[in-house]
C-alpha cells in the first residue's frame, strides 16, 4: 500500500521576521525527515510525496522563486535532497487538488479556515497526510470543513506533520496505509554493561541500537526485529504506552553475546521465517555490536 503525503501549499505563509524562503524550505524538509524516519527503512519506497505543479515555478511568501531559493541555499545538500523531493512528488492541480494518475478514495471539498487549499484537499483526497512548512504554527491535525455534491457539510480530521513530533493521530494515519511505522523507542539501562542498571548475565546493547531498530520489522505490535551487518538478528520488545508500543533493545542471536551463555537464548529460529527473509536484505551498518 502506498502513503501519501501532501505538500501543503497553504502553508507557504510568510516566514517569521529574518527568515528567508530558505528557512521555509528547511523546515519542509526537517518535517518530511520525520515522518520518513517515523517508518521501518523496508517501507520507505512507500511513502509518496504529491506537490503542486509546477513548484519550482511557484512563489515563496519573500518573493523567490523555489528553484532560486534552492540555488541561494547556503547548505548544498540541503538544497539538493529538497531538489531530489519535490522532482520526484506527484503533481497535484492548484484548482482542484487532484493528484496525476492517482484515484481519490475520499470525496468532498475541503475548506480550511473557510478557503481551498489545494495540497490539504490532495491529502484528503487519497486519505494521506498534510505536510506543512515548520516554521510555522500549523497543528499536528486540521479540523477541516468537507461539503459532499449535496451541499452538506461536515467536520473533518487531516493528519498535519509540519514539526519533530508526530503525535498519535499521525502515525495512525501512516499505519492505516498499511505502512509499518516504527514504534517508540527507551533504554531502560539493563543491558548496558557500564551503567548502574545493567543486570548481569545480559547480553550487551550495540552502541547504535536505535539505529539498527530503524530498519525493524514487527513480529507483533511490541516484538520487533531487525538484522545488522554482522548478520545477527536483534530483538526489540516492550510494552503499549498511551496506545502505542514502547520498545527496548531486547537481545542479539549473536552466538557469543553474554546471554547466549545462558539457558535462555536468542537463537535465530526465534525470528520468523518470514520476517528473517526480508530482514536480511535490509542489513543495518555501523550498528556498534558488541562481544564480537
Ligand atoms: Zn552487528
């Protein structure tokens, strides 16, 4: 299944004194990161981002055009994954909001604030996500108005990604694309051998835990597992915090971490089949594994 995520042309307003177009842009792509990072890697490909046509044409509140704000960029890589971002989206119509070649599940018009937007009904349309510029104050949801053929109007929820948070709503949005989004991650300190928590016979948490998780795939809503490098399986588990999982790094079916010394061990045969398959295309470098 495929989530989209609609560049919400409303949300081109004008930037905070001594702010730049620039600044504008950033902060659209400080938000997409997020909600990217939010996903497992294997599901990346999944996320499609639909934009106006024409944006590299289309005006910024300061007056620049995209495309000359993207060259006054004094970050070049920036400036060159916003390049890669916004070639790639699909173009949605300003007039109608209707994405190219993909059908609409949703119908209505959608009235934001009493106005069309045509990126917030691009969104609606194909029940993503709105992405909205972060420097600005736009919330995590938008309460949208949505008139059916009959006239008949309606209170409606868009799920609005536009800071470093994603809140409920929006992983739920992400997740009913069938999109597998990552769950919360902690370090409770058990397995960290250097730390006042560390509980012995624990095997030791590779130094870039979270990063190996974010290439994980769910064996249920609190077991995850991803596979490093070194071709060693990791498990992540936890428990549902606030209606969603909250997981720990968990365990390694490296033969020689410390608590496969003991009776209980973390063996391979313990990740199903299924998952392992796909897990060993995605191997994660630099996960920082110890015990090797
Ligand atoms: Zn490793």
């Amino acid at each position: 299944m495929t989530a989209f995520v609609a560049i919400n042309d409303g949300s081109f307003a004008p930037p905070p004194a001594g702010a730049s177009d620039g600044a504008i842009l950033s902060g659209l792509l400080a938000s997409y990161r997020h909600l990217k990072n939010s996903i497992t890697q294997i599901d990346h490909d999944q996320l499609v981002v639909a934009t106006q046509e024409g944006i590299f044409a289309a005006h910024l509140p300061g007056g620049t055009t995209v495309s000359a704000a993207l060259k006054a960029m004094s970050s070049r890589d920036v400036a060159a994954q916003l390049r890669q971002l916004l070639s790639k989206a699909k173009p949605f119509d300003l007039e109608k909001g209707e994405i190219a070649g993909v059908e609409a599940v949703r119908f209505g018009k959608v009235l934001f604030n009493q106005r069309f937007v045509a990126g917030i009904q691009a969104a609606y349309s194909v029940n993503g996500s709105s992405l909205s510029c972060g420097i600005n104050d736009w919330n995590q949801h938008l309460r949208v108005t949505v008139r059916d053929a009959s006239g008949a109007e309606a209170s409606e929820l868009i799920a609005n990604v536009w800071q470093e948070d994603l809140d409920l709503y929006n992983k739920q949005t992400l997740q009913s694309s069938e999109v597998r989004v990552l769950p919360d991650y902690e370090d409770p300190g058990h397995h960290n051998y250097k730390g006042p928590n560390y509980q012995p016979g624990k095997s030791h948490i590779p130094s870039n835990a979270l990063r190996i998780l974010s290439a994980a795939l769910p064996e249920n809503r609190t077991t995850w597992w991803a596979c490093c490098e070194h071709r060693f399986f990791h498990r992540y588990a936890g428990r549902e915090v606030n209606e969603w999982p909250l997981v720990h790094w968990n365990g390694t079916t490296n033969p020689d971490a410390t608590g496969n010394k003991n009776a209980v061990r973390t063996t391979v045969e313990l990740v199903p089949i299924s998952i392992r398959r796909i897990l060993e295309k995605f191997p994660v470098d630099n996960c920082g594994c110890k015990e090797l």
